[in-house]
C-alpha cells in the first residue's frame, strides 16, 4: 500500500503529471509550486464559470448557483471600483457564515484588493485592534458585528460601512443590495501572484493578534495541494486494491457537497473546504450555527458528500442519538483539521459510516492551509498521524540548536515553500522570529517516520487550541494583568474531551485583595472573545512555580491542579 502511495505521487508529480512541482523566485527565495498552477485567485474564480448551471451556495432555503454568484460578484467588483477601492486595497469582513462572505472574497481577490478575515468571536477592543492594524477602506458587516463596530465608528471616518442582512437600516450603513445590485461584468484586473489575497489574524504571543498576509499563490497552490493529496491517495489505495480502473476521471466524478462546519475567517474553512470545492465545481452548504442534528438532517436531504470541522464535530455526529434515523451513506469523508484528531475517532468513524472513512489534515494560517493530510486506508492504519507533507513543501525537524535531526527523532517541524505566507503586517520582527530564509518554524513539536509520515507529539508555543481556535497564553494573560489586583497569573491548556482543550489559569492575587473567578470573567468579557476567557480558575496564596530563570513551570503547575477544583 505505501509503496503504490509512493509510485503514485511521483507518477502525479513527475514533468509529465498534472501536478508537476517546479521551483519559482519567490522573494530572493527558490520555492516549489506547481507548473500548472493558476495564477491567482482570480483565476480559480473565473473557471467556475464553466459551472454557471450548477448549485454553488445552499443556506436554509436560499440557493445560489454558480452563474447568480458570478453575477453578483461582478456587481460588488463594480461597486468597489466605483467607489475608489482597487487592487492593494483591503476591505474587511466580519460577519457570521453567511453567504455573502465568499461571494464577497471572491469579488474582492478577483480585483486584487484584500480581505481582511476578521475574527466573528471579537469584542469591540478586538474589533478595533483589527481595523486599525489593517487599515481597510471599506468593512462589510453583519448586525451583530455592527453593533461591536458602534463604540469606535468615529475612529475610522473614512472607512465605509456595508450592511449585510440588516433588519432594518441603520445611519451611516450603506445598504448591501446597493452594492450587489450594482451590475455589470467583472472587471479585468492584473494581479500577481504575490500580492496579498488576505490577511487572516493569528493570535499573538505579544497578546495582540498578527495579521498574515495570504498570497494568491499561497491560495491557489493549497487548493492544489488539497486537490492533490485527496486524488493521490484514492489513486493509490484503488492500485493497491487492483481496482484502479473503476476510478473516474476528475472532472467525471459525482459532484461533492461540502457542508460548512466551522468559520470563514480561518484557513480550514475557507481555503481547505470552500476554495478546493469551488475549483471543482461542487457545492457549498451553510449553517447558522453548529448543530449536530441538523447537519444529520442536511446530510440525508443534501446528500452531503463531505464534512471538514474540528474533530468534535465528527464525534457529535456519529455519537448522536438519532444517528442510525438518518441515511448518511452519501458521506465519503469525515473529519477535519483544527485538533489532532483522536486516534480512536479515526475506527469509529469507519465503522459508522457506510461509505466513508475518516480524513485530517494539518496545517497553520501561515501555509494558506494544509501542511500534511492522510485519510482512507492510510489513516485507519496510521491513526496517530497527520499523514505526509504535501508536495509544494519542504521539511525538516531540527533541535534547540536549529540542528537538523534525522527521521524518527523529535524537534520542532519547519516547512518551506511557495504556500508559506509573505509575512505578518506591520510586525517585521515577528516575521523575521517565524520565517527564517524561506523556513518557516511552525512551532510544533513533530517527527516524521520513514515513509514521510509526520507524527505531532507537542507544541513548542505557548498556546492553548480549544475547538479549533488558537489561544495564546500570554494574551488571556495580559488580558487578566489588567484588572486590579493581580499579583501574579499564568495561563495553560486544561485537557477537554469535547474541545480538546480548555482555557485554565491560576491567579496570585496581590496582599490584602479579594479576587473571585466571577469578577476575572466579568473583567475578561470586555477585552477578549467569549472562547479565550478562562473557564478553570485557581485562586492560590502562594506564589507560582518558577525556574531558575523566573519563568513559571505551566506545565508542573496545570499537573499539580485538579479541574474539580477550580472556580
């Protein structure tokens, strides 16, 4: 089975495949990318319209297809050339899984100007760190995030406001029909592939966010490499079954359904689900929120080919008690990335589903996406890994030193290639700190075995990832500094079977002061979103470990802590 893996991929990859891997000058630096990759997102966008007839957005009982989205994306691109904003630009979206976001990305990159992907959970001090780092001309916004804007709108007079799905008008808010209601064919644009395609924010460990610059190539060679692992390891796994003929072509195939789990702010979402499914001409479904039964009830209406969320959605899913009530065997794929996905989860899931198997794959905003995947036959005989890294990257794991190390040993995993993002806005330094003569340090603690196949052990950052979202530590942190009274604190991941893990931090207060859990909460609402405020809370009288350097033991002190014990 892996040496047909093997065959496949350089038969795939070879001068002669559709996915042949040649270099290209990128920023002084020699990167891979494909040969035949398209050049922007622009690009991927305008073949879709080969798809004009087809579904492309289901949400409750709206559809678009995909010629009434090409239409409308034409018309927002009209509207933001009307109005001054052109290709370098940036406009902002912060809004709920509507499916104005992608119709509105996709307007957006197919002008050139940047999304800047912001963050549905922020509160108004986020909000405003946000617009003022990314200094976007236009934000288009729900009610919700509208009403998050409010306090600070004067900070930003010359940023235009649209709203989308507003239940009434609202003062200064233009109108998101004016927009889309614009009309004519999308204008012709040249855009490179270095330009920003988008700045998708990452959290900090200064305990600000960092604003990543998505290039188009970036994008455009994640779509591919998506594209690629899913074809190359069915193509495979059929040799290795002696059925490779029964195979259809690509663009033969039945086609998939793709249900939207989790946001369109994050790269797993938006560059791993919606972008690959667009290029094929699948289609999009949303929902208005995560719920378990209603995407049973999706996936038996729709015929959902594939779910791509963070674990805990796949095990709601199977777990659920209407379950066996609903015909899934449409599903193919089930699985996702944000969280290693529990080895026992990969069986369970092959057992449920009729038709279908288990996929992860592992990744970071700075790749625009996917660093390894693996799914189907491979997964069920590797569990405890994140499958092989895919072809437009390079690898390595090095020690503390920046030594490289040799398969089978653990040190931090660094990757090279064309997806690695440009950079952080306005943080030089923090780039310079991550990306190191085209490698990127990922931070996590990693080995890869002989056959490629890499293996995540831990992370060497200081960070806690609850459901998908990453939570640096030391912004929760200097959230809690702020409030009156605090001596010392520190913040760590509390293990959660659900969400993989939770927030936890233990709290000194300072001599002579009464600080309860409730009111470090209440003081945490209006500085961070809701997922980063810590639910363990330990009030302590003694000092925090430390090291011989004064830094806290995090670790010796989230073991020495029970959660039963915890505000």
């Amino acid at each position: 089975m892996y040496q047909e893996l093997k065959d496949v991929w350089a038969e795939m990859t070879g001068e002669t495949g559709m996915f042949a891997i040649t270099e290209v000058e990128v920023r002084g630096e020699k990167l891979k990318t494909y040969a035949l990759a398209p050049n922007s997102l622009r690009d991927v966008w305008m073949m879709s319209a080969a798809y004009a007839e087809r579904d492309y957005i289901l949400y409750e009982d709206e559809r678009w297809t995909y010629g009434e989205a090409m239409a409308e994306t034409a018309s927002i691109a009209n509207w933001m050339h009307a109005n001054g904003i052109k290709r370098g630009d940036r406009v902002a979206i912060a809004m709920r899984n509507f499916p104005e976001w992608m119709l509105n990305y996709w307007a957006l990159t197919s002008i050139g100007v940047a999304v800047v992907g912001m963050n549905a959970w922020w509160v108004t001090d986020e909000m405003q760190y946000g617009l003022s780092d990314s200094a976007p001309k236009a934000l288009i916004c729900d009610q919700d995030r509208l009403n998050n804007l409010t306090p600070v709108r004067d900070q930003f007079p010359d940023m235009k406001v649209i709203g989308v799905r507003l239940p009434q008008p609202a003062d200064g808010v233009i109108d998101y029909a004016e927009v889309k209601g614009f009309g004519g064919d999308m204008p012709d644009v040249a855009i490179d592939g270095d330009d920003d395609a988008c700045i998708f924010y990452t959290s900090g460990t200064t305990g600000r966010p960092k604003g990543a610059q998505l290039t188009h190539r970036g994008c455009v060679l994640n779509i591919m490499n998506v594209a690629f692992m899913n074809l190359c390891s069915t193509t495979a796994q059929a040799r290795a079954n002696g059925v490779e003929d029964s195979l259809p072509a690509p663009d033969q195939g039945p086609i998939g359904k793709t249900l939207v789990t989790t946001p369109l702010f994050h790269v797993t979402a938006n560059n791993c689900v919606v972008q690959p499914t667009t290029l094929t001409g699948g289609q999009i479904i949303h929902m208005y929120k995560w719920d378990a039964g209603e995407a049973l009830k999706l996936i038996d209406r729709e015929k959902i080919t594939g779910i791509s969320g963070v674990p805990v959605m796949s095990r709601e899913i199977i777990s659920h008690p209407d379950f066996d009530k609903y015909d899934t065997s449409s599903l193919t794929a089930l699985g996702g990335g944000g969280a290693q996905l529990q080895p026992d989860l990969v069986g369970k899931i092959d057992k449920a589903l009729p038709n279908g198997k288990a996929a992860t794959g592992y990744g970071m905003t700075e790749t625009c996406g996917i660093i390894t995947a693996v799914s189907g036959d491979y997964f069920l005989d590797r569990p405890d890994s994140c499958g092989p890294v895919v072809p437009t990257l390079d690898a390595k794991v090095i020690d503390a030193d920046g030594n490289d190390l040799p398969a089978g040993e653990l040190g931090e995993l660094c990757v090279k290639g064309g997806n690695v993002i440009k950079g952080y806005l306005n943080r030089a330094d923090a780039t310079a700190e991550s990306i190191q003569q085209g490698w990127l340090r990922t931070g996590d603690i990693a080995r890869q075995d002989a056959d490629g196949f890499v293996y995540l052990v831990d992370r060497a950052k200081d960070m806690v990832l609850r459901g998908g979202e990453n939570i640096y530590c030391a912004e929760v942190e200097s959230a809690v500094f702020k409030l009156d009274g605090v001596a010392e604190c520190t913040v760590f991941g509390v293990a959660d079977d659900r969400l993989g893990e939770e927030v936890g931090i233990a709290i000194v207060p300072a001599a002579g002061v009464t600080l309860t859990a409730e009111a470090v909460r209440e003081h945490c609402s209006h500085l961070l979103a809701k997922f980063k405020i810590p639910r363990y809370i330990w009030m302590r009288s003694e000092a925090l470990p430390r090291n011989a350097s004064g830094k806290f033991l995090k670790r010796e002190l989230r073991d020495s802590l029970d959660p039963a014990d915890a505000e």
